[in-house]
C-alpha cells in the first residue's frame, strides 16, 4: 500500500532527464525527457524492448552514471552535477541495487556475500551475518550459505543477489531499491520468493524500481511505465 507523496519527499526523482551514448563518430540518444517519481512503499514497473535505455535508467538512478540533462534526486540529494565520490556515498548509503548479473564476489561464502554490504555500510559482522542469514532464508537459500558462488546455479546465484539488496532493510534505510530483470532464470517458485521480497522492501517503506519483461512481475506492480524511443509511457496503475 503506497501512501500519498510529493515530489519533495519522493526517494526517486526524474526531471526532464536525457542521455545519450558518445562515440567516436555519433552521440547515440537513450533517454529523452524523461520524467517520473516512485513513492515511499510503492513497486513501479519499468518494461522495454532490448536497448531502449531500462538499464540506463537503473544505472543513473544508482549513480553509476553521471547525469547529462535533467534532475535526478534520491533521498534528497541532487545527483547533477555531483562528484563520483558524492555519487558513491548517496548508492552507499540510500540505494540498494540487483543486476540481472549477481555480482557476487568468487572468494567468499554466499553468507558472506550477502552480509559484506552491512559491513561496508557500518553494520557490526555479527548483525550483518544475522540480517544475511535471515534474507536467506526469506529465499529459500538458507542451506547454501557456506558453498561459493561457483558451486551455484545461474537462478541460485540471481537469488542470492537478491538477498544481498534485501538484507537488513529498515524503514527509510535505505531509501531506494533498483531491481533489474530479478526474475530471469528462475522458476515460478523462485520468482515468487523474489516478488515476496520486494513487496517486503516496499512495505519497509522503499521506493522500489524493476526493470523487467516478465508478465507476472509487471501485474504485481502498483505501476508500470514503458521506455519507447527514449521516453515514458504509463502503462497501468492498480486502484
């Protein structure tokens, strides 16, 4: 259940946001004038064709990009403009994100994995590995927790990537949650673990962002916006 919101205590904020690619030859458009908030709570729903810009999104949204044109707040903070390390510390501190490539660092347990960023964050090992073990468990992952990345399945390490964003969510702590393609490669059952998680994210009181293709997802959001040639359409909106 998402509660009423303005633009000023939105923990995402697109404002007249462009981007395009460089090359050597051509500047290459992916966005273009694109505009939209997510509220506290609330699941939003980003759909596309291949390279319409989902994944540019996410990444701007993150600060893994930096802004071009436009303005892009998360948690309050203006990202344009902002330096790297500015950047940084705003994905570190409000931001939790899940690439449909799970990124899991080969040399740890997934226990580990899931727990290094309340680590990094400032969380003691003992609460991180706590909140770690609960958000797998949450996913069904629980007896994995000593094995590796590379003794896993492309679905089982998806799903520990998803863990990692979940784990330790506290109401406005972080603020944000980016999610792309969180459910590729994983069976009904799986898929349903990951939906359940990232309702618990939004009822934490998380703005949460998925870019997706799949059906399901879509119809669970509270709403759905689609990127055609760079820019925003609405797609449905849940009474």
């Amino acid at each position: 259940m998402t509660r009423p919101s303005t633009p000023q205590d939105s923990p995402l904020r697109f404002q007249s946001v462009s981007y395009s690619y460089q090359t050597e030859v051509e500047s290459k458009p992916v966005l273009n004038d694109v505009s939209f908030d997510v509220q506290p709570g609330e699941l939003v729903g980003l759909v596309g064709r291949s390279g319409e810009g989902k994944s540019t999104l996410l990444a701007l949204a993150g600060g893994l990009l930096a802004t071009q044109i436009g303005l892009i707040q998360v948690a309050g903070v203006e990202l344009a403009g902002a330096s790297m390390a500015e950047r940084c510390r705003v994905r570190r501190c409000h931001v939790r994100m899940v690439f449909q490539e799970a990124g899991l660092l080969a040399g740890l347990s997934v226990l580990d994995n899931v727990g290094l960023p309340l680590e990094l964050s400032g969380v003691g090992r003992s609460a991180s590995l706590e909140a770690a073990t609960g958000a797998l468990t949450q996913l069904g992952l629980a007896g994995l927790s000593s094995r590796r990345p590379s003794e896993l399945s492309t679905g089982q390490r998806q799903r520990v990537g998803i863990a990692r964003a979940m784990a330790g969510l506290e109401p406005q702590t972080p603020r944000v949650v980016l999610v792309d393609e969180p459910t590729a490669s994983l069976d009904r059952a799986s898929s349903n673990d990951v939906m359940a998680a990232l309702q618990r994210a939004a009822d934490a009181g998380m703005a949460v962002l998925t870019a997706t293709h799949d059906p399901g997802v879509i119809e669970a959001m509270d709403r759905a916006m689609a990127l055609v040639d760079g820019s925003l359409q609405p797609l449905h909106q849940h009474g």
